[in-house]
C-alpha cells in the first residue's frame, strides 16, 4: 500500500514537471506563473487523490480540510490587507494563494506518507513560492507568509492514518462552513 502512495505521487510530480519544465526557460512572467499554477494543481490532486484512490477516506477528508483552512485563512488575509500586486493588476497580492495551497498539501502528504513523499512536495511547494514571485505576482514575504500558512493548516489538520481529526463540512440555510473536532 506504502509503494503504491509513493509511486501515484511520483506520478502526480512526474507529470507536473513535464507540464512546467520548459515554460519558464523560454517564457518571461507567463512561464512561470502557467507553470507556477500546474505544480500547486498536482500537489492538490496528490494529496486529495492519493488517500482517495486507496480508500483513505479520513485521509481525504483531513487533504480537503488542510487546503480549505489555508484557503480560507489566506483569503481572509488578502480582504483584510489589500496589497497591490508586483505587476499592478490588483490589490490581492498578501499572502499568495497559490504557495499557501501548495504548502497545506506538501505539509499533508508529509503527514499522511512520511518524508520519503514529503520533501519532494515540498520541493514542488517551494518552486511554486518561487514562481509567483518570478511571474511578477507576489513579493517574497507573501509567498514566506503563505507558506507559513498552508504548513501550519497541514501540520495540524494532517495525521498519520488515525481518527484523532474529524472534519466536517456543514450547511444550514444562510449559510455553511467547515467544523474541525480534533482529540488531545
């Protein structure tokens, strides 16, 4: 069950970087931000798709519940302190999105599957902080900000494989949102 995680997220990466390797060398802020995006989308198929694909169902549910904290957390921020973006196209530039996300399921997978698929989706998580900055859109603190932010919503939420976290969305007529039971 291990080998097969391992060798599915390998996949994922695989076809990440195959998506992104010659966009920024021959590409100006396009490259990088297309190529930025590509490797945050297949760290989010990872960590929600590997546990999904072995029936890791607490698994999947603690991946979405990861990324949701660190979207919610970092969209919040962006409200809070609209800050013009590098290249001016809006006010949403602190903290970045895409490294926050990429962090929460890097910090996820770390979590679920140990280091061995950890530091390789954190590699990928860091090229995306790097991305956003060379494509123009972020200043380097939003991307250490948002980092910070998706490690620590993985870090907490993530467990290896045991029922101590429970996330559950829920909605009622004006309104809906995400409960988090953790036991100590």
């Amino acid at each position: 069950m291990k080998i097969r995680a391992r060798r599915s997220i390998a996949t994922c990466f695989a076809a990440a970087s195959l998506g992104f390797s010659s966009a920024p060398a021959n590409a100006g802020d396009k490259g990088w931000d297309d190529a930025g995006t590509i490797a945050r989308d297949a760290l989010v198929i990872a960590a929600i798709g590997v546990p999904t694909v072995q029936g890791d169902w607490h698994g999947t549910l603690q991946a979405g519940g990861s990324i949701a904290a660190a979207s919610l957390v970092t969209y919040g921020l962006k409200e809070t302190f609209p800050e013009l973006r590098p290249d001016s196209s809006d006010r949403k530039s602190f903290p970045s999105g895409h490294t926050s996300v990429s962090f929460a399921s890097a910090a996820t997978l770390q979590n679920r599957y140990g280091w061995e698929v950890g530091l390789p989706a954190h590699l990928v998580a860091a090229f995306v902080g790097v991305a956003r900055v060379k494509a123009d859109k972020h200043h380097w603190y939003d991307v250490a900000v948002g980092a910070a932010i998706g490690e620590v919503s993985g870090l907490l939420i993530t467990n290896r494989r045991d029922d101590r976290v429970h996330v559950f969305p829920w909605a009622e007529r004006n309104g809906g949102g995400v409960a988090l039971a953790m036991q100590f």
